[in-house]
C-alpha cells in the first residue's frame, strides 16, 4: 500500500470490476469444460454398454462351441481319484538297495 492506510474507493472499485471480470470469465471456461466432460462421461458408458453386449455375445457364442462342462460331482471324483493315486504312489516307493542289503545279514 506504498505506506497508506486506506485504499483509495476509485482504486478498489477498478480493482473489484477486474477480479469480477476475471471470475465471470473463469466461470464461463468451467461450465463449458464441465459440459464437455459430461458429454464424454455419457460416450464412455455408452461405449461401455455395448463393449459389454459384444463380450457377452462372444462368450455366449464360445460356450455354445466348448462342451458341457463336468459337473461337480464328476469333478469331485477325478479329483478324489487323483489324491488316492498319488497317496498309493508314496506309500508303495521301492525299498532301496542298502536297506535290502542290511536284512540279508
């Protein structure tokens, strides 16, 4: 304030008219940006919408061409098979040849 005390009422009133010009123009730039960006959020769900009925139409149409799957009774099997097979396995190792060798004696 160059030393002064008060502010001079012609020199805040310019300097008010400024700062409000300033804002009203700031504030037309937003709306605007803000219309653009909703604008674009609507493009992007709707281009998500119909990315989203291809995919199901896709997988749609691969499950048509892979076969039934096995149900879960099927799978419960194969897998309780596959356990019984590998506890067989561990449990029938072959005895190494030094611990035959020790029972001759």
């Amino acid at each position: 304030m160059n030393g002064r005390t008060k502010i001079l009422l012609t020199d805040w009133k310019a300097g008010r008219l400024k700062l409000l010009a300033k804002k009203t123009q700031l504030n037309f730039e937003y709306q605007k940006l803000k219309a653009d960006v909703n604008k674009i959020s609507k493009i992007r769900s709707n281009a998500h919408s119909i990315l989203g009925v291809e995919r199901r139409e896709l997988q749609q149409s691969q499950a048509q061409k892979l076969p039934q799957q096995e149900s879960m009774k099927d799978r419960l099997a194969r897998a309780k098979k596959q356990a019984d097979e590998y506890n067989a396995s561990r449990t029938q190792t072959p005895k190494s040849k030094a611990y035959k060798d020790r029972g001759d004696r």
